[in-house]
C-alpha cells in the first residue's frame, strides 16, 4: 500500500519531541511538508501557512494539526475542505460547536478526522480500565499537579481564552477517566482558580459523580514545585488501585503490577493510520465536555498574580 | 387514548404563568400531582420532593422538572429510574455531561426524554427560519437585553454557578439562533461581564462563524432599563430580517409580516404528548453547549457589583 502522505501544520516543541520521531518509526506515513510560522524540519519543505503548503502540494492525504487550540478550526477547515484527512492534537479545539462542525465536515467530505488523546494511550491505562471493570469501585481521586514554569516556560497562549490553563495539563486526566471509568461522569461542582492577572485558571478543584453513584474528586494545580503528581486513584473491592505518572505505571495496594515503556504518539499514529485505512473517524469530545462543564459550573475564585 | 398522568416538580412563577394554563388547555394531559418545597397547586395533591410524589404515585406517566436547573439531574435521574418520561425547562441541565447521562438513561429505559426550549415555540420563528433558508445571509445580530430586576427579582439561584446569569434569557436567543440560521454556528470570541459580587455573568458579547462563512455577532445585557429588546436581525440578499420580541414578530425591511398569539408553552406540551405517543426523545442541546463554549472561550471582565 502506498505510504499515507502527511503535512504537519505548528511546528513547535510537541511536534520535535514526539511527532517527528513517531512518524519516522512509522512505515505508514512519509512526511511531506510543514506549514509554521517559525519553525521548519530538516530536509522537508516548508510554507508559512496550510494554505501554501495544500497549494503546493496537492499530493497530500492528511494533516496534523498541532498548533495552539484557539487557531485549530481554521486550518481543519481547510484542510477537510481540501478532502485531507485531520488528526488534531489535543485539545481538538477551542469550543465544543467547532469540533462538532468538523466532525460533520469530515463525514460530508467521506475523509477520516481523529481527536487525539495521547494520555489514552500510555502504557498502563488499559490495564487500569481492565482493573476498574472487574472489580465495583467505590471513590477516585485525581491529583494532576505540576510547575508550570517548567512545561510551559513563556507559553502565552495557555493563559489566553481557549488556551484553558491548568486543563490544558488537566484534559489528559480528563481524557484518561473519561476512558476508563466504567460509567459516565458528570460534573457536579468545580471551583476554578484564576490568577488576577490571567485569563485562563491556574488551577481547578472538581468533583463528579455518575448515575450509578461513583464520585471522583480532582484537583488540578499548576504551582507544585518539587514532587510533580500525575496520578489516577480508585478505592475498590479489589483493593486500592493507582494509576500513577501520567498513566505510565499502575500500583495495585502499593504494588507495581504492571509498567510499560511509553508509546504514546507511536501509538496515536498507529491509530491514525488505522481510521484512514478503515474509512472512519475517531473524534469523542467527552473530554473536552467536560472542560466546557467546568468553565460554565464553576465558580471563579481570584488569586495572587502569575508572573512567568 | 388514556390521559398521560403528569406531575410537576418545582412549583414556581413559570409554573403557574405558563405550565398550569398549558396542561389545563390540552387534553393529552391530566396533572395528577406536585412536588415542590414551597409551592403547591389549588386541588392538586402536593409533596415536599419528587421521591414521596413518585411514592405516593406509581400510576404516574411522566413529570415535568421546572426547579432552577442545579437541582434537575437528580430529579430527572429518579424520574427516568421509575419509568417516567421527563420534560425538562431550558436550559436541560445545568451540564451538559449530564444531560447526555439522561439521554442515554431514558434511551435505555424506554422513554421520552423532552429538552424544552420554549423559545423555539414562539410565533413567527418558523416564518424566519423559512426566510433564511430562502435567502443568502450576509450577516447576524443578535440584541437581547433586558432589566434583570424586572423579570427576575430576588431569584438567588440564577446568580449562583449553574444558574448561568444572562445566559438564563440569553439562552432563549441562542435556542432560535441555533434553530432558524442555515449553517450550524461556533463561538469564535466571547467576553463575559461578572459583577464583583456575583458568581455569574450580567453581560455578555458573542462572535459566532460558521462553516461557509455567516458571521454573527450578540449582545446579551442585563443592565437594560427602559426600552427591553430580544431582537435577532439578518442582512440577507432578500432585505432585512427582523425577528422581533422574543421570536414572536417578523419584519422585513422594517414591515411587520407576521405575528400571532403567544402560544409557546401550549405547543410544548403538544409536542411533548407527540414524542411520548412516538416514542422517541427531543434533546437537542445545541443552545447548552454554546452557553458551555462561552463559558469556556470567554475572556472575563469584573464590573459593578450589582444588588438586587
């Protein structure tokens, strides 16, 4: 079969450090062209916007789109109108309607459109919603703290609206528990910390329940310094379960049982070029719902000044 | 056909304004009991939550939940356990997590799940949408202001996260936005005005694109002393469309050509015995999910306090 030819659109740190790598390891795609406004790959030739890049280069099949949320709908817009298959970096947009307007583009347009969440496929996850599934859970607790100074030094358009802040970090968990839950959550309080001088919350304390009477507790915090928290806690009859560093290991009663290397984004474009050889897509948005709940639910509380 | 046995949770001002006189104008419906902390109806056996109602009540065929949108999901999620079908008032929920919880819980037992937008109902919205879909649209307005005093004075919930602020009328225009524009539309920008004092929006200024390029823009104010407005205006190749008085008139290039009477909430519970005689649901939450977008893209501005 003929290798799916790709244009990556934003060509920033995500795409150097886990992009580039995965689609080189991949044999089912070949990267064609880039479209950024500063940043450019070795030996692949480059253009300011997707417009240039879909002009000069009619000859490609997908997309990835990988530059901040806020610009995404335009780009998946032409490149859906252009008949490219998209894959959206996460979060797959800005707003809810936007995502389900391409999800209609690419159905009336017969090409694939593929929501990514890396955080799904880290290397525990499933083993985790096996876990979950067998045995009745009773409470969870998400911890996602970390620095923001230190994975996302001078990044403005994360404090911008529709750059979400601490959901930015906080929609891989979101896109985990949405998965693995054995029942639907929704969101039943939420208090969101904005700094005084910043559009978007610094951090986020939510608690959910689900119609079977699951509750899962989750704070979201962008000011811890020294021990960074990526974990997935859940108290069940099977024992206490962690899911911990972002999904890459899972603890059962304090015991490692199960650790993989990470594959997130091998695994992404393996997925991707599922889809595009089975003629479906792949876009659930209910993480991002539930961002979109925590933003209208949630009550605003102002906080010291964050300064970079 | 036997009458649909109804009872009504949250006895209030709409209640009485509108449901009352709509349920005792059609002859689908026999309303058999109430439930509210406060509020009951003259000759009607009334309890303090909907679980005594349901208790007391098993011939029950369906409810209608009009308390302030926090306090639905677990009225609904109760109804929808015991078999109900369940008319929610706009807006569904005060989630939309949970409102797509209920849509899989009446599908799963077999019932009529009704997401009201009364809105929708008003005279001359049809008409409009008829318009618009004959005519190429330049572009949209969208005016919706009004004195909160005036038409909701004293009501704490509306203030509180979940109660949305002007959204709770503002919701109202985007019901027949979403209803009457050709394209579906995404939320492109959004400020919110917060009073210091309040946990919800008292103003709020909307940009909407949409696929094939219709831009629209909305103001929606509380703050309106004098003259109220709930216009929605289009520039379209065949004149000027104005949607006037909450959906209820429609001029074209300033001429009155249609009106009738109000028969909003009438046509709700028609449409309500139609879906439960069908047996399907009506759930659009296309109006919620904007609210949610302009939650979450909207850049929040503090103003006055305000006091009621």
């Amino acid at each position: 079969m003929q290798k799916i030819r790709l244009g990556i659109v934003g060509v920033g740190k995500i795409v150097r450090d886990q992009h580039l790598p995965s689609i080189a390891g991949n044999g089912d795609f070949e990267l064609v062209a880039t479209a950024s406004r500063h940043g450019t790959v070795d030996g692949i030739p480059a253009y300011q916007t997707i417009e240039a890049m879909l002009e000069a280069h009619p000859e490609l099949d997908a997309v990835s789109l990988c530059m901040p949320p806020q610009f995404r709908y335009l780009a998946a817009h032409a490149a859906l109108e252009a008949g490219k298959h998209v894959f959206l970096e996460k979060p797959p947009g800005a707003t809810i309607s936007e995502v389900e307007d391409l999800k209609r583009m690419a159905a009336a347009k017969g090409v694939s459109l593929f929501a990514s969440w890396h955080s799904r496929y880290a290397a525990a996850v499933e083993q985790a919603k096996q876990f979950l599934k067998a045995s009745p859970v009773r409470s969870m607790k998400v911890t996602w703290k970390e620095d923001v100074r230190h994975w996302h030094p001078g990044q403005a358009w994360i404090w911008e609206p529709g750059g979400q802040g601490v959901f930015d970090p906080g929609i891989n968990a979101l896109s985990i528990l949405t998965h693995i839950t054995p029942a639907p959550l929704h969101l039943t309080s939420a208090e969101l910390e904005f700094p005084e001088n910043r559009a978007a919350p610094i951090a986020a304390t939510l608690a959910f329940g689900s119609a079977n009477g699951l509750e899962v507790a989750a704070e979201f915090d962008w000011r811890q310094t020294g021990k960074q928290s990526w974990d997935i806690e859940a108290d069940t009859e099977a024992g206490h379960m962690r899911l911990a560093d972002g999904g890459a290991k899972l603890f059962i009663d304090g015991t490692l049982t199960f650790e993989a290397p990470d594959r997130e984004y091998p695994a992404l474009y393996a997925r991707f070029a599922e889809i595009i050889k089975a003629g479906v897509s792949d876009a659930d948005i209910a993480p991002l719902i539930q961002v979109a709940d925590a933003f209208m639910l949630g009550r605003r509380k102002i906080v010291d000044a964050f300064h970079d």
